[in-house]
C-alpha cells in the first residue's frame, strides 16, 4: 500500500471539512502516465476504505472531475478538473514573462530549464522549455520530482524560513528513514552552495545521468516561491560548467524575471 502523506496538521483543524479532503485526496492519486485508475487503486493510493472510495469517485464523477469508462471499469479525470488547472496556469504571469528567457537558456545550455513550485514532498512543474538536444529528461508541465535529492527542491529548502525549512525535513525523513543520511548530507552541501553562489545542485543524486543547478525566485509581493532550474544529461553538464556558466546566467535569468514581475506589479 502507498502510504499516504502525512496530515495530521488537516486532520487537527477543527475547521476542515474531512469529506472535502477526502475527494481532493481521491484526485491527487491521478499522476502523469494514470489515464484510469479503478476504486481498488485509489483505495490502495489513498489508504481508505473501498467503500468510502466508491462513494466519493461517484460524487466526483457527478460533478465533472471523474469520468467513468465503461470499456475498463476505471476512472479517469474530467474536464473539470482541466479547468482548474487551466485557471492556475494562465494567471501566472511568470510563465508569459520567464518563456522566452528559458527558451534561450535551453538551447545555449542544450539542456532542459523549467519552473517548479512546492506539492508536498515533491516539486510539480508549472513550466518547461528543453532544447531540441535534450534526450536525458523529458519532464513536462504537471510532472513531479522530489524535494530530497533534486537541484529544484533543495533550492527550495535553501529559501524557506528555517521552521518551514524543518517541517519539511522532518516529513522528508520519515519516508525516507534508510536514505536520511545521504539525503541530509546533499542537502547540507546544498546548503552552503547557495550561501556561497545563490544555486545549489543535484550531480546525479536523483537520477545518476542527470546534473542540474536550481535558484529560487522570491517574489515581492509574498506569494509562493518559484524554483528555476536547469537540467541535462551528466556527461554535457559538468559541475564546473554549471558553477562557472549556466549557473550564473541561471540567477540571471530570475533577476530580469522579478524585475519584470516587480515592474507590472
């Protein structure tokens, strides 16, 4: 069974609706590559009763979320669902302001440069641009990467306030208990890479064929941070290369991107 995360925090808020919580955990199980997903998954996903499961993907259904194939006997997300996201996505002016700049990132660096902001544990792509060259990572808007050992997330660790910074961790460690040591080694590393130069990094910690360098973007007006990174396969992208060239233009790129955002603000 995947065990699902940890939310205790929710589940003590006297004002939280439980059965609201509930669907919206049924629609979190849809992940990149689940076009169908039957009651029995989502109950595995989700840790609730199938019961429980079969009354709310009827509810969800009802309301647009969820369509029901008759062919599989599974779910799968409906448009509404796409409309939410849709929302989200085009009221993001960094998107309309970062592209072009990513855009020409991308193909100096033959590499693939995104946007990610927090979902949890793991980071969810709300933007992507790879050159033509780019083989080694094919991620895409909506994909997911973890905080733990990403160049993204651990630029994201490096710019929370330190109570955020630990809360996190702490939730880290407690899915990843075998793999803490490494994982808080790379991110104490991480840590002083981005005191020192303002960019931390992920040389295969992730995955081994895959280097990258990530910075954050604070904005201005308190809402959430934005991650900016650049990826590619290990044997174009050298440490030194991301130190010495693209990671500056990197940070580059985040200032002209904020001062734009400050600017229409």
């Amino acid at each position: 069974m995947m065990a699902p995360e940890d939310n205790s925090e929710t589940r003590n808020d006297r004002q939280s609706v439980r059965a609201l919580e509930r669907g919206l955990e049924v629609l979190r199980c849809f992940k990149p590559g689940d076009r169908f997903l039957g009651n029995q998954e989502i109950a595995t996903r989700t840790g609730l009763p199938k019961p429980t499961v079969s009354r709310l993907t009827h509810t969800l259904t009802r309301l647009g979320y969820l369509a029901y194939s008759e062919k599989f006997g599974k779910y799968h997300l409906d448009s509404a669902v796409l409309a939410l996201g849709y929302s989200f996505l085009v009221n993001l002016d960094v998107r309309r302001i970062a592209r072009p700049l990513m855009q020409d990132l991308a193909e100096y660096a033959q590499a693939s440069v995104a946007i990610g902001v927090q979902d949890r544990l793991n980071m969810l792509y709300i933007e992507a641009y790879r050159s033509s060259a780019t083989v080694t990572l094919t991620l895409d808007v909506g994909s997911q990467i973890p905080i733990a050992t990403t160049s993204m997330g651990r630029a994201l660790l490096c710019a929370l306030a330190e109570t955020e910074r630990e809360t996190l961790l702490s939730q880290v460690r407690q899915r990843n208990e075998a793999d803490w040591p490494r994982i808080r080694a790379g991110i104490d590393q991480a840590m002083k890479d981005y005191a020192e130069q303002g960019f931390c990094f992920s040389l295969g910690d992730w995955k081994r064929d895959v280097h990258a360098v990530a910075a954050p973007l604070i904005p201005s007006d308190g809402s959430r941070i934005l991650i900016f990174s650049c990826a590619g396969a290990a044997f174009q992208l050298r440490r030194h290369m991301l130190e010495d060239d693209i990671g500056p233009r990197l940070l580059n790129l985040i200032t002209n991107v904020k001062d734009t955002l400050d600017r229409h603000s």
